[in-house]
C-alpha cells in the first residue's frame, strides 16, 4: 500500500504542466495531385504533391527555442505556448517505397523554389513555384534519384501571390501588448526599379515583399530621413559605406503615386519627386512598427524536417504522408545558403530532443556570407553587393566553418561548433561569389594572410568562372532592361557540376563514400589574389576597374550578438577591415583553380564571373551577379585586326572536331574525379558538336 507521501507526490506529478516541446503540431494538407501527367520518374514511378499549412508550437522558455530572438516578446496561447503556421510543399513518389527513403529539403528563396533551375536544367519559363506539367520539372534529377522533396515557408516578409510560400508568425509587443517600434533603415535601387523610372515603391522595395509601415506619414513624427548616394561602395573598394547627400523633406513624401507627384498618403509607400533614378540608391531611415518575429523561420525548417523525418504522426494524429525516411539532405542556393549558414551557426540543426535535423547540407553560392533573419526588424531580401544594400549586417565573425580564436578578442566560435549534430557539409561558390559575397574569408584568415585548415565534414568548391545563377538555355543578355551590363552576361549553366556534387554528398552522408576533395583557390599556390594583381588580359571593349564588395568586421551596436539582435547603428561603425581576394586567371580570363566546366576548359569564348555596369546604371561599378561572356575571335587574322591577345578559336581547335575532342577530354576528367555524371558527358559533348559557333 502506498504511503500517504507518495500518493500526495503523485498527485503532484500529474497536475504538473508537461515539459512542451517545439514541434510541428498539425500538417494540413489540402491538396493531393499527380504530377507531369503521371509520367514515370526511373524505378521511383509517378510523383504527386502534397499542398498544405503545417501549424506549430513553440516554448520560449526552452534554450533551444530561445535562440530566436524576440520570442519572449511574442504573445502566447492558453498553453503559454508561441503558435506559427507556414505553407508547405511536398513531392514524393505516389508509391513511396520505391523511393530511395532520403528527404531533399530546399529552404525556399524568398519563398520561391529555385532548385530545379539548377539541378533539373529547367527553363525559365518553366512553372517551378507550382510544377505540373512535365517541362516544369526538366530532366527530374531529383525525382530518378527517388527522394522525397520538400519546401516550407519561413519568411516572414514574402507576401502572397505567384504560388509563393508565405508564413504567418506573431508581431512582437511590449510588456503591455503594443507592437514594438524601431528607427530602421531600408534601401531603393536599380533592382527595385527593374529597368524602368518609377515615382513610387513599396516601402520593401516590391509588391512580393511586406512592408514595415511607418508609425505616421508626418516625417518628423517617423523620425525620417532620405539619402541618395550614387553607390554604396567608396573608392577604392574598401568596407565604409558613403553616406551620400539628403534630399530635402519637400522633395518626398511617404505616399503612393503611380501616376506621379503627390499622390495618395501611405505608411507602407514612397513617393520622389522627379522619379527614382537607375544611377543612384536610395537610404530611407524612418520609425517602423509591425515586426514579426522573425527568427522563427529557422524554427519551420527545423521542425518541419525534423517531423517528416522522425514522426509517424501529428500532435492531432494525423499520418506524416512521407513516414519512414532515413536521410536528409538540406540545400540553400544564394540567400537560401546564407540561410543555412546561419541556421547551422545559430544551433538550429538540432531539433528539441537533441536529434540532426540535416545529415547533408549544400550550401550554394552564399560566399562567406550569413542571412539579416534573427533580428527585429530582420531584413531578409536585401543582399549585400560592391554597389547596393551594404548596410545589412552579414559578415562579422566567424566566417569559416571551423572554430578559431576571433582575431581581436580571441575568444573561439565557428560555424561548426556542436559535432553532435553538425552536418557534412558540401560549400560551393561560383567566382562571381568572390567579387560580390566575399567568398574568399571562407578560407583564409581576416587580413588574407593565410589559408585556413578546412574541418573534415567540410568541402568547398569554386565553380571556377561562373557567374551566380542562370537558366539552361537562356540567352545572353545585358542585364536589368537588356542595357544595364557592359557585356553580355555568362550562359555557362553550373547544372552538371550541381548534380555530380549531389550524388557526391549523398554517398557520403548515406554511404560514408569520401567526397572530392575541396577544389578552390588558395593563397599558399598563388591561385587567390588581391584584385589589384589579377592577370588581366587587355580584351578590347572590355573594361576592368579592379572594384569588388569590401569587407569588415563592423559594430552595429551593442544590442547585436552572434548574427542575432537589434540593429541600432544604421551606418556600422568599421572596427577592422578585411581583405577580400579573387580567383588568379589564365591568359584568356578564366579562374585557375576550381572545377573547370567543359566550357570553361575548352572555351569559344572568355566567360567571367562579374560584368561591369553602363553609365545609366552607375559606371564602373560589378553589374550585380552577373557575369560576362566575350567571345574568342575565330582566326588569327581576326585577332590581330582587333588587337586581341588571345588565342583564336582556329588556333586552339583547328576545326568543330578538333573542338568537341578537347570538350570530351575534359568531360571525361572531370567524370575520372566525381565531378561529373556519366549522362552529363554524353549530354555536354553532344552540346559542342551542336553548337552554333561553328556554323
């Protein structure tokens, strides 16, 4: 019989609230529906996709979940609990056990899928926000490969519309339940403005993003200010951002005016007198209110995947439509990698119980660069680059993978702190990445001494004279309006050197097989360079002003800890520089070192991974993340008409034949290193024998 104590202590123990967890609490899915009209995608068969909202819960008073930063200024339900909910996306064999049992999670770029564009060659008209039909899924790497793959929203700054994957998170309040309110600073240029002179935005900059409204249209009551500045970078490129000149008070207006001055009184939109300009960026500081909480986006890919992985069932007993996955391999691409960076680096890769949530993760094209996402007032959508949107705070310490002494304070951090669940890690960087998104800091020390010992579940690669995304099949072009470049952008696509690094990751996360070895450039062989000494070919009509994204450590205030806080210097203080370098080039502009596509190896023109602007759109400045395509002269004679100093296409091929051997050998190397797939040989050699440049 039990004593009167331990029926009293059990009594006790039963009223206890239980210890809640972080998780995903309901998946509703609302539609089912077979894809690419049923076609079979190799021994996987057909797909379907599952669309839905998947709802969660989330306890602010566990560490884990404390990481986010405002959640404790987040209102809670009657369980005292945060609740969330985010659009959801999932591809999977109608017969899952012909799968291969691994999730292909790719976190969405500002709510967009973009992993076919790389991985399944698919066109840029195809429907990758919502694919049905077959051309919207290209090739179907993924799908022959038989994985399950999956998307959920976790921005909270995306609005609806175009099938994009949106969120609805809590705002933050004071002690009083009042929206918390902020002086913040947000940028307007060329990107904004696509080509065109508008007299009005968005106070986000675009119709797919929300807006920060100001807390009044009177600018004194907002506290506000506008800046014009006709770059963000200084000359010679260095980490100060110039301030420019302020346009007075009567020359704009919080207001929306698509027909022109004045316009109609907003809090969400601007309106200049005179237009906005493609030659110059706009700063507008102004008290903000309405912040998300916004780190909570790192919290729905964690329990997302982590559901999908591990659960057989919801909290409200509803059936994981994919139950019985093994592995998973988690890909960001350009913001979405800076995403993963931070997400790693934030402790989110471990969900509440202590499991990996990302066996495998390929980051790509995020250079050393990490996501504006856990702050008040986060900024996602902006990205840091040599001429725009270099207030957001995305560089400081650490940069690399691996844990080392901060070069002031000493004290040790890295990326990759928790090897108990830590990922392997593949890190891929075109070279467009190294002039923009600072890649080099990856591998080197803060003052580009020395390279850096790369930890083990780490590889890095540099896809050598690439620029930072592109659709298969697309045409060269001038950039934004087909006139802001000065070249023609690079049509090189990375599609084939992707698919290898993917299979590559698999087997080594699934099989333990031992990836290629990093391929990037280094200090110690002389393949990474201060811009200042890169090799430059004198190609005529091509202009080289040596400029690229400075860097630097930075102090945003003392409210910013670890990538996380609040943002109280606008304009960051610089506490010490760093020294970005470039990719060394050969004599007809291409990076050394890296995995050299076929293209790149045996080339019929030079192609670059950064382009230069025309006066309209600020001059000398990178022309964004493009890149540059010139074409080889085809004789000798052509050449020296010219005045080019590089080899003719006569002389480095004799003939279309002569051409297509040399692309096959270097087809065939690259396959000799896993670094090419045997079907993506056959596709790039019959490539060349079909090319037009011979004709």
């Amino acid at each position: 019989m039990r004593s009167p104590l331990c029926a009293v202590l059990t009594l006790i123990a039963l009223t206890l609230p239980v210890p809640a967890e972080a998780r995903l609490v309901r998946l509703d899915i609302v539609k089912r529906e077979v894809v690419a009209d049923g076609q079979s995608f190799g021994i996987a068969g057909p797909y379907e996709k599952l669309t839905g909202t998947a709802h969660f819960e989330a306890d602010p008073a566990d560490t884990r979940n404390g990481r986010v930063f405002d959640i404790r200024n987040a209102p809670l339900n009657a369980r005292g609990l945060v609740e969330f909910s985010a659009d959801m996306v999932i591809l999977k064999p109608v017969d899952l056990g012909k799968g291969s049992r691994t999730l292909f999670f790719e976190v969405n770029n500002r709510g967009r899928k973009i992993a076919f564009g790389r991985l399944h060659d698919t066109s840029s008209k195809a429907n990758m926000n919502d694919p049905m039909a077959p051309a919207d899924f290209g090739n179907g790497f993924l799908m022959q490969r038989g994985y399950v793959v999956a998307w959920v929203g976790w921005g909270a700054d995306i609005a609806p519309g175009d099938h994009r994957l949106t969120v609805n998170f809590p705002v933050a309040v004071d002690f009083a339940g009042i929206p918390i309110t902020q002086r913040i600073l947000t940028e307007f240029g060329d990107r904004n403005f696509n080509g065109a002179t508008p007299p009005t935005l968005p106070l986000s900059g675009g119709p797919a993003f929300k807006s920060y409204p100001a807390i009044d249209i009177d600018k004194a009551k907002a506290e506000a200010e506008l800046w014009v500045v006709g770059s963000d970078s200084p000359r010679p490129s260095g980490p100060q951002i110039p301030r420019g000149e302020r346009v007075a008070d009567e020359d704009w207006a919080f207001a929306r005016c698509p027909d022109g001055w004045p316009g109609d009184p907003s809090t969400t939109d601007i309106c200049v007198k005179g237009d906005f300009r493609n030659d110059r960026n706009y700063h507008l500081i102004y008290r903000a209110t309405g912040s998300p909480v916004m780190g909570l986006g790192y919290l729905t890919s964690r329990d997302f995947v982590s559901f999908l992985r591990h659960e057989t069932t919801d909290a409200a007993g509803n059936p994981n439509p994919v139950a019985g996955l093994e592995t998973t391999l988690c890909q960001g691409i350009s913001s979405s990698g800076m995403y993963l960076r931070d997400f790693l680096y934030q402790g989110f890769n471990e969900d509440e119980r202590g499991r990996r949530v990302c066996d495998g993760a390929h980051i790509h094209v995020a250079g050393v660069q990490k996501l504006y996402l856990n702050y008040r007032f986060a900024q996602p959508n902006p990205f840091t680059q040599q001429h725009r949107e270099r207030y957001v705070p995305d560089t400081n310490f650490p940069h690399q993978y691996g844990v080392r002494g901060h070069p002031k304070t000493r004290l040790p951090d890295g990326i990759l702190k928790r090897p108990m669940t830590d990922p392997k890690v593949f890190h891929s960087d075109t070279s467009n990445e190294y002039w923009q998104f600072r890649a080099s800091l990856t591998g080197t020390t803060e003052g580009g001494k020395t390279d850096l010992t790369e930890v083990p579940r780490v590889r890095r690669y540099l896809l050598s004279s690439l620029q930072h995304g592109s659709f298969k099949g697309d045409a060269p072009h001038y950039g934004l309006g087909n006139r802001q470049c000065e070249q023609l952008t690079n049509p090189v696509h990375p599609g084939p050197l992707l698919r290898a690094l993917t299979v590559a990751l698999d087997d080594w996360v699934r099989k333990g097989t031992v990836p290629p070895p990093s391929k990037v450039p280094t200090v110690g062989d002389g393949t990474l360079v201060a811009p200042a000494a890169l090799a430059w070919p004198k190609i005529p009509n091509v202009k080289y002003s040596g400029l690229f994204n400075g860097s630097g450590e930075r102090d945003f205030g003392e409210k910013v800890i670890g990538n996380a806080g609040i943002v109280e210097k606008l304009f960051p203080d610089v506490i010490y520089p760093h020294r970005v370098l470039v990719p060394q080039i050969d004599s007809l502009g291409h990076d050394i070192a890296g995995i050299r596509h076929p293209y790149v190896e045996a080339p019929v023109a030079t192609v670059l991974g950064w382009n230069t602007r025309r006066t309209e759109f600020g001059g000398d400045d990178l022309c964004d993340l493009l890149g540059s395509m010139i074409p080889l002269p085809k004789t000798r004679s052509e050449a020296d008409a010219a005045g080019d100093p590089r080899p003719s296409l006569q002389e480095l091929y004799g003939d279309r034949a002569g051409y297509v051997k040399k692309v096959e050998a270097a087809a065939r190397k690259l396959e000799a290193e896993r670094l090419m797939l045997s079907e993506d040989v056959e596709m790039v050699v019959r490539e060349a024998a079909e090319s037009e440049v011979w004709k």
